[in-house]
C-alpha cells in the first residue's frame, strides 16, 4: 500500500472512533455516529481501503483501545451484545465501496443501503443470541435505528462525490 492509502485508511478509522463516542445510549445498542463513517470509508475510499480501514478500526479496539461507544475496547465488546454490528463494519465498508466505484449515484445509494442492511443482518443475530430472543432483538437492536441510518446514508452519498473531487481520489 502506498503512504497515502495508509493515510486514508488510518483517518477513517480514527474518524470511525469518534463517531463512537458521538453516542445517544437508548438501551443495548447506542445510537453513534459509527455508521455514517463505515459507509463513508467505502464510498470515498473504495471497497479495499474501506473495508481495511474499518478492520483497523475493528483491530484496534479488540486489543483494548478505547474506540468503541463510551471510551470502551477489548474482545469483551466484540463478544458483547454490540460485536456484531462491529463486526459487519469491514463487510459494510467493503459493499458501499464495491457500489461506490461504479461512479454512479444510483449505485451509491444501493450500496450505502445495502451496507446498512448486513450491519443490522450481523448486528441483529449476536444481539439475538445475546438476549436468546431474536424478536426483542429487533425491536431493540434495529427497528429504533432505521430512520437515523437512512439520513447517514443519504449524508454519505451526498457528500461522497464532492469529497472525492476534493482528495483527487
């Protein structure tokens, strides 16, 4: 990889942490500002490098950096009712960013939603295995969530090609 790729890569995944802590606690799962830059590193990024950005971000936290919502880290969270939505960060940076290449605003958004929908696919399954109830884990764990993750959503997709032209990515 070179310097610059390096370089972007790290800054998302440091923007992901302060998304984080960017955090409105309504019960198991906060509402942060994580998604915004999950689908942000893929659509500005690119697939590879949004999807490693976000493995960085995912890697720093399990050896205890304090990135994850409310200055927390370790295995423990990964393993925690919120793991599998951090997990599917990677997933998510990767698909946004795999749409987001064709340069196409149609398949931006696609994408972007697309993304979405395996954080809370991922997301929902560990929290229902957590809980040992599949329904109130989607009540609680996705369903709240919908209304704030399409306006991050439209933000991302809006913003992309202007930050693109700006960064000469």
């Amino acid at each position: 990889m070179k310097g610059r790729e390096v370089a972007f890569a790290g800054l998302f995944a440091a923007l992901t942490a302060v998304g984080a802590q960017i955090s409105i606690p309504i019960g198991e799962v906060p509402i942060t500002l994580q998604v915004l830059f999950v689908l942000l590193s893929g659509t500005i990024l690119g697939a590879r490098l949004g999807a490693i950005s976000q493995l960085v971000y995912i890697i720093a936290g399990a050896v205890g950096f304090p990135v994850f919502a409310g200055l927390s880290g370790g295995l423990a969270v990964l393993y925690g009712p919120t793991g599998g939505y951090l997990m599917a960060f990677p997933i998510a940076a990767g698909i946004a960013g795999l749409f987001a290449e064709k340069r196409r605003l149609e398949y931006c958004i696609f994408g972007a939603l697309v993304a979405i929908g395996v954080i809370y696919l991922l997301g929902w399954f560990r929290l229902g295995l957590f809980l040992h109830d599949f329904r109130k884990a989607l009540l609680v764990g996705v369903v709240p969530f919908v209304v704030f993750d399409l306006i991050k959503a439209a933000v991302a997709v809006s913003v992309t090609g202007r930050v693109r032209r700006a960064l000469s990515l």
